[in-house]
C-alpha cells in the first residue's frame, strides 16, 4: 500500500513538474513573417504595421507578427513559392504571381479591365472575389485574407519624350517585374519590357539601364523614383491590387478566433492603405511638378483599345473562364 501511494503520489509530481515545463510552449505567440518588396515609407509598409498593431490589440500575446520591407527576406515573385513551401507565413502578394501557377487568373492582370478602386474593391469582396480565392486556397496552398488598392499605374520616363500612344512608347526599355505576365502587359504598351528587380529600378532609371518604369504615383514617392524621373505619362493603364495572403499550412493552425481577429486586422489595414493611397494620389500631381517633373496625358482611348485587343488577342484571353470578363465587367 505504501508502495502504492508513492507511486500515486511520484506520478503526481512528475505530471505537475512537466506540466510546468510544457506550459510556456503553449504560451508561444504565433510567427507570421510578412514579406513585401515595398520600401519603408510606402502606404503598404505602414499597413503591415497598422495590421501587427491590430492584432497586439485585441489578440494579447497571441501573434508575434514580423514586417520584412523592401524585399529584405524574399525578392519580388518569390513570396508565393516560399508561403507554398512553408518558408513564408504572409506576404502582399500581385495577381500576376498567382496567375503564374493559375494561367486562367491572367484575366486579374488585363490592362483596363479593373476601372477604378472603387469597382476594384467590388469585385474582390464580392462574389468573384470570394469563388477566386477558394480556388487558390484549394490549388496553390495560399490563403487570400484581404484585397488592397496597390494604385492607379503610369509610366515614369528618365527621359521625356512625346508620348500620345502606345506607337510612341516603341524602343523605350520599361521596366517590367519578371514574370511573362507583367512582360506582356509591357508589350501591350507599346515598349520593350526589361525584367529588373523591384529593389535595381532606381539605379536603372539612374544608370541607363531601363528607360522608365511604372508604378501608382505613391509608390513613385515613397521609392524616391522622382529623383531620376523627368516625365510621367498618365496612362492609368492598370488599377492594381496585391492581396494581403497566408499560407494555408499557417491558416489552418489557428483557431477559429483567431482567424476571425486575423481577418478583421487585415480589412482594417486594408482601409487604412486604400484611403491613404487614394488621397495621395490625387495630391501628388503638384509635388511631381514641384520637383521639375513633366506631367503629360495620352490619348487614353488609343491606349486603351490597344492593350484590350492585345489580350483578347493574346493566349491568355484563350484560358480565360468562360463568362468571367463580362461578369468583372457587369459589376457596379
């Protein structure tokens, strides 16, 4: 019996003793590493951060979110690979890194086809949005949590030149991510796309390596692209948007709650990027112009009509979903 009772009573003391130790592992926050290839003062960044902040606040302890800018922990189109390969918790990811593995979903990235933010935000909370991102959390392993309004994309020259179609853009080297996708949508314009690293475009546009580039105008700013710029041509050929995304593997580790306060944190950083962005871009023309930088608009309707019928003209409109275009289109 007394034999027993010390046995009851060791276990007792063992248990205790481990459950001591095992404690504090399930008080570990949750990692989720954030990668971007924005820089520090773009709209994005300070997002990411308003998004960490969220969390702290209503999710004490739980989550010890990491915000790696400027392409400091994966380059620009590598995030979705490493989130699948379960190197990589979140990123901001483009359309057209998804579209790499999804050829159906180059339709997100047709020049001219999403008409404003407005529609923009339409489109990826409703329906669409909603069918869109099962498909990718059921294919590619990623976890669309929250569309954002990357911008209005134009085209920045170091150079200025007459620019009134895309004929007037033959020659000039635009600097294009490195995808086919993004390469394409450069040819539609009428230039000849050259691959460059997100991180290389200042140097470029300084140096002579590329002619021009193009981004929305705050992403001009906060990259200090202006600097090396001496015209920008108001194509408006691409509202953008990135999705703040997490990999699947990360997602279904969190409980439901915390799902629900990950999704509210994300839509709150969402609103905070979009108003700001928006703002901006309507500020920023003066600034441009402050700084010595020709400001010009080109027949947009030449534009326009060239890069449409370069899609539909193009493989990609061929794997295009039947519908899909005139359902995006529909949509008020």
């Amino acid at each position: 019996m007394e034999h027993q009772a010390f046995q009851r009573t060791f276990a007792a003391v063992l248990l205790t003793f481990s459950a001591a130790f095992a404690a504090p592992a399930f008080a570990q926050p949750k990692t989720l590493r954030i990668s971007t290839p924005a820089v520090a003062d773009d709209w994005h960044v300070k997002m990411l951060y308003v998004f960490k902040d969220e969390l702290a606040k209503t999710a004490p302890g739980r989550f010890d979110v990491q915000v790696h800018h400027s392409g400091t922990l994966f380059r620009q189109g590598a995030e979705a690979v490493a989130m699948q390969r379960g190197n990589l918790e979140m990123a901001l990811l483009s359309m057209q890194d998804i579209a790499r593995q999804i050829p159906e979903y180059s339709i997100f990235t047709a020049g001219y086809l999403i008409r404003d933010p407005d529609h923009l935000a339409k489109v990826y909370g409703g329906p669409i949005g909603e069918e869109v991102g099962r498909r990718i959390a059921d294919e590619l392993g990623i976890q669309l949590l929250q569309a954002v309004y990357l911008g209005t994309r134009q085209v920045s020259l170091a150079r200025p030149r007459r620019v009134r179609t895309p004929a007037d853009l033959a020659g000039v080297k635009l600097r294009m991510p490195g995808s086919k996708e993004w390469l394409f949508l450069g040819q539609a314009l009428g230039a000849s796309p050259t691959p460059l690293a997100f991180t290389e475009v200042y140097l470029g546009l300084k140096t002579g390596t590329i002619d021009g580039q193009d981004n929305p105008l705050p992403t001009v700013k906060s990259a200090k692209f202006y600097e090396v710029t001496r015209q920008i041509v108001l194509t408006s050929h691409l509202v953008d948007v990135l999705q703040l995304a997490i990999s699947v593997k990360a997602w279904s580790a969190l409980p439901a709650g915390d799902k629900t306060g990950v999704k509210k944190a994300a839509a709150k950083a969402a609103k905070f990027n979009d108003e700001n962005r928006v703002r901006e871009e309507k500020e920023l023309m003066e600034f441009f112009r402050a700084q010595g930088i020709e400001i010009t608009t080109p027949d947009v309707e030449a534009f326009r009509k060239t890069v449409q019928a370069a899609y539909l003209n193009s493989e990609y409109a061929e794997k295009w979903p039947r519908g899909l275009l005139e359902r995006i289109n529909a949509v008020e």
